[in-house]
C-alpha cells in the first residue's frame, strides 16, 4: 500500500510521516497528557520518534498492517496531531482509529476533524467494513471526539487495554460502520451540547466547590476515621443500604475507588462535603441514569457530628446546581425510605418536590421496601 495524503475542507493535511518530523514528534510526547492515555514509551527518547518517522512507518505501510498518518496545519505545516490506522486488517475489512493531539493543538477539534478525514478514506477508498476507536476509560476527550464521528459506544469493556506497567485497563470500545459518518456532529456531542460540557467536566473533577458553610472536595485518605464513624451510625445503617459493622478496608475502598470510578466511567459526579474546618462531614453524589442520560439521582449522608447544622442542605444544593450546570441535568431524583424524615426535610429545603410513595421502591439488605419520590427541575432549585 502506498503511503497517501488527505486534505480536509477545513484545513487540515493528513499524511504518512516523515524522519524530519521527529523533532516535532519528539517535543509533542513529552505532554502528560499524551504519556497518559497512550501506550508511547515513558520517557519518550528521541530515538523514539526518530524509529517511528523513520522505520517503523515505511514497515506499516509495506505490509500494510496500519496506516501510520501525521495531521499537520495546511496553511503552516505545524505538526498538529497523530491519526491513521493502526491493526489493519484488509482481508478481514476492518482497523482502528489511533490518534494523539498535540498539546498546542487543542481546543480546535483536531482529533475528530482528522478522524473523520480517516473514516471517509477508510471506507470510500479501502473499503473497509468496520472501523473502532479504543480509548481508556476516563480519557473523555477522546470518547466525545469519536462520538462526533459517529462511532457508537455501548458501555465499557473491563480489562481491554494494555495498561502501562503491566496489566490491563478497562476501555470504552466504539463501533463506525459504512454510512455512519457523521460529518455534522450529533447535537448530543456537538461543541456546547449537553455531551460536550458533561465530557469536559468529568474531564476535570473540581477539586473544591463552594457549599454555604462548608465546601465539596474529593475524598482523601485522612477522613478514613470519619467515613468509618458515619457509616457505622446507627441513623446511617437505620436508613441507607449500608453493610453492616463496617470495617475500615471498606472505607478505604470507597475513598479511593468509589467515587473516582465514577468520574472516570461517566455515571455520576461524588463528593464528601466539609465544614468549616474542612473535617468531613459527609457524602453526596449524583448517579446518572442509564436509561435516560439527563436524569441523575441524588445521594447523600451526614457524620452524626455534623447534623442540624445546614452543612447537608447546602452540599446537595450545590451539588444539585453542579449538575444542571456541568453535567447538563435536566431532572434529578431523591428517594428515601418512607420515614426518613431527616432526609426528605433536607430534600424540600433544596426544592425537590415530593410526588408520592413508591411501594417496594427501595432495596436494603435484601429486603424491598416503601420509599418516597421527589424530583428537582432546574427552575425548582432554591
């Protein structure tokens, strides 16, 4: 296969690289970001980008098992981004879409303009049947590129990539097929679509958000002692699905993987809440539905210490507003066990409206039982 050169109606030159592009190879996979999400040597060595301008791209296209492609400003020439087809397979009709962008690069859509140059060349001109695009869970730039593409992801693939060091990291694998390309992005991902501003903000977990009193922070390692406590209350245990007798391993869990999971895969946005002294003073989180991406669910608990003391109105009131602002919400849910009247008081101080009883709604150690409902529209937060 000979090596080709694509231009774009919109100012891009995609073509195979070259040894005098090294340089500029050379200085892009020094970014974080790049040595983050891909498999690029760490440290990334001159010698490096020499081999992959130079040897390993005439390989590639000799053999024709990838398509090795540099994206480059047509009007300056300046290197820009990595695109092309890396794992083809003509025989089979199928490869995957690989790319990196610059550090200089971004914010100019880069990625899904040059990926969708690629699929167009892929389908029209090689004839492929299938194209995929890999990206690690929590590279949500990558995800939204894809998607403006018109590759569609189904959930997440567990343990689908090489992880760096050894082992495996879990990936959203994405799915374009002949017809599907989108060369107007869908209005879901499309730049100021819900989409888009829910990708950027899980993107960038706040590390610290205003809360009246208090703040929402990520959780770290020295509130293990406060989560412990909470969670072992007895009005915590009487309330939620909490395990029994908690044990400090769980809480280390829940600090380090819970919520951080969360972020990563997309399906809802956790925080522990603080007063004034930054002690924890509790949870909250916003758990998307996965049947109806604007509609999230409220959750949230209080250290025994810091009840009665509006610290849990004002961080669900605030978390509340982080979703319809940042995660483009458009309806949040609260449930709590019929009875639970600490939690629904602090429900209707926010807004939510209370419609009813749902029977057997809730599920609590095995046991299904009556829960109230309410929602929160935009409009309704106070």
């Amino acid at each position: 296969m000979d090596p080709i050169e694509l231009a774009t109606g919109d100012g891009l030159v995609l073509r195979a690289w070259q040894p005098e592009d090294a340089d500029d190879v050379f200085r892009a996979c020094q970014d974080p970001l790049i040595q983050r999400w891909t498999m690029v040597p760490v440290p990334y060595l001159h010698e490096h980008a020499a081999d992959f301008t130079g040897a390993l791209t005439r390989a590639a296209w000799a053999t024709e098992t990838s398509a090795p492609l540099g994206v480059f400003d047509a009007r300056s020439g300046d290197l820009l981004a990595s695109g092309g087809l890396v794992a083809l397979d003509r025989a089979r009709g199928d490869a995957e879409v690989g790319t990196w962008v610059a550090p200089w690069a971004r914010g100019r859509r880069v990625a899904e303009r040059a990926g969708r140059a690629v699929a167009h060349w892929a389908f029209e001109v090689l004839g492929l049947r299938r194209l995929i695009w890999r990206a690690e869970v929590g590279n949500h730039a990558s995800k939204l590129s894809a998607e403006r593409v018109g590759f569609t992801f189904d959930g997440y693939v567990r343990a689908a990539l090489p992880a760096r060091g050894g082992g495996f990291a879990d990936g959203w694998h994405g799915v374009l097929l002949p017809g599907e390309v989108c060369d107007t992005p869908p209005a879901w991902v499309a730049p100021g679509g819900p989409g888009a501003r829910r990708a950027h903000a899980l993107s960038h977990p706040p590390i610290r958000l205003p809360a009246g009193p208090g703040t929402l922070r990520t959780l770290r390692d020295e509130d293990l002692d406060d989560v412990v406590a909470t969670f072992r209350d007895p009005d915590t245990i009487q309330w939620t699905s909490i395990p029994l007798d908690y044990r400090p391993e769980q809480g280390r869990d829940f600090i380090r993987h819970a919520y951080p999971a969360m972020w990563l895969r997309g399906t809802g946005a956790g925080f522990a809440f603080a007063d004034g002294d930054d002690r924890f003073a509790g949870t909250v989180d916003l758990r998307i539905s996965a049947l109806d991406p604007v509609t999230a669910e409220v959750g949230y608990s209080a250290a025994p210490w810091a009840r009665g003391k509006g610290f849990t109105t004002e961080a669900v009131r605030a978390a509340c507003a982080f979703g319809f602002e940042r995660l483009a919400l458009g309806r949040i849910v609260w449930r709590a066990h019929v009875g639970n009247d600490a939690s629904r008081r602090v429900a209707e101080k926010v807004g939510f409206v209370v419609e009813g009883v749902q029977r057997d709604s809730c599920v609590q150690r095995g046991e299904r039982v009556d829960g109230w409902v309410a929602t929160l529209l935009p409009g309704d937060l106070t």
